[in-house]
C-alpha cells in the first residue's frame, strides 16, 4: 500500500486541486490518501470534502513541510508518496510505477517532470531538473511528487521545518541512501508563477532565491519574494525588517 500526502493550503486559485484529487482517487492500486489542510482563506478545504476516500486532517499548520509531516506521522503503508499541490501524476498507473522502482532496490525517488506550459526554457528546466540536477545533486524538488520508504523518512526527521527549500534539504538528507529513481511517467506541474510573472523574471527570481538559500539569508524573506500576493504555501504579509 501507498501513502499519498497532499498538503493543502489556500489551492482553490490554480484550479489545479479537483483535478489532483480526482487523479488520486483514479489511481490503480491500494493507497491511503491524506489530505492535510490548514486554515485557508478560500474554498480548500470544502473541495477535499468532496472526495470521501481522502483521509482530511485539519491543522493549524503554518507551512508545506509542517503539513507534510503531519500526513507522514498519519501514514501507514511503508511507502509514502509527498504530493505536490500543484502537480498532477500519470494517470491511474502513478503508484505502480513509484512501486516498481522502488522494488528494483532505490530508497527514494520521484517522476520526470514537465510543465502545463510550453516555452523552450520551461523544457529545459524540466529536462535538467530530471536527468542532471537529480543525478548530480541528487536533489528533487517537489514538484517530481517524492516518494520514498516511511522508515526512511521517520529515521531522518521527516520534512525539515523550513518556509521554502524544505524540499532541497529532505534531498539532502536523503541522497545518503543514493540517487533518487526517476519513474518513466511524465507529472505535470503548473507553469502559473512563469505565466504571472514572466518567464525569464520568474526563472532570474528562483536562481536569486537559491543563491540566496545556499548564503543562508532568512528563509521567511525568501518565500515572501517567491509568493509575493499568491500565499499558497505559507500564509504571512511579509518578512521581519530585521531578518
């Protein structure tokens, strides 16, 4: 069995959450579907109650990763699957294929990626994410719907407590185990900040926003700028003068 964890906040807007969820409940094979939704300023937690196979734990949670491991301390499979809000897996053989990879002997590992949008850098960042920044950083971002074995998971803590790049330090933390696998199926992730914003400015903001995490500057900050009006993973107005 499969534990999907779908941490939700404020996702009515991208239009992206009924069909994730109806995506999940289409998925061949047994699964447990958390859905793990704090307070939201929209209809979030009204669309979740429309899809009764979904385990829905309301919390006070105040980011992603908080979220996410609250549905990793609920799972019971011994594989567990973190399910990015704005992403939609293969459809109905998603779990199979994580499952396959994970019984040819890898602890971790995630699905190539791709946009909703096309333009000649989003293809790019999509390639390099899956074939080198996973095989040479071996780092995922969310967005590839991580999954890895629960053990694991519990014995490194779970998801860091961070605002933004809690992704980039869960692959830290589990590329001791090795090279995430990449299942053959293609997830479709939401192009709606590259749209909003801009392409190019959009992709200049997130190598300022790495250069920034990897000098160490106030994640709060950082996830403001990324967010800006959309509050979607993290909801406050706006960082600290003094951070």
């Amino acid at each position: 069995m499969f534990s999907v964890v779908l941490p939700c906040f404020n996702e009515a807007r991208h239009g992206y959450l009924p069909r994730i969820l109806q995506n999940l409940s289409q998925q061949v094979g047994d699964k447990q579907l958390i859905a793990v939704v704090s307070l939201s300023a929209d209809d979030t937690l009204s669309i979740v109650q429309q899809f009764p196979n979904f385990e829905i734990i309301e919390t006070t949670a105040t980011n992603r990763a908080q979220r996410l491991n609250i549905g990793i301390a609920a799972s019971r499979a011994e594989t567990v699957l973190l399910h990015h809000p704005a992403t939609l897996l293969p459809a109905k053989d998603a779990l199979l294929q994580a499952q396959a990879v994970l019984a040819a002997g890898a602890v971790w590992g995630g699905f190539v990626h791709s946009f909703d949008f096309d333009h000649w850098l989003l293809r790019f960042t999509s390639w390099y994410s899956t074939t080198q920044r996973s095989q040479r950083q071996r780092i995922l971002y969310l967005d590839h719907c991580i999954f890895a074995q629960r053990q694991v998971l519990m014995d490194i803590g779970g998801v860091p407590d961070m605002d933004i790049f809690e992704d980039t330090a869960l692959s830290v933390a589990l590329a001791k185990w090795g090279k995430p696998a990449i299942a053959p199926g293609k997830i479709i992730t939401s192009a709606r900040r590259f749209r909003d914003r801009g392409i190019y400015r959009q992709a200049l903001l997130n190598q300022l926003l790495k250069l920034m995490y990897y000098t160490r500057q106030d994640p709060q900050k950082l996830n403001w700028l990324y967010e800006s009006k959309s509050q979607i993973n993290v909801g406050y107005d706006r960082p600290s003068e003094d951070g």
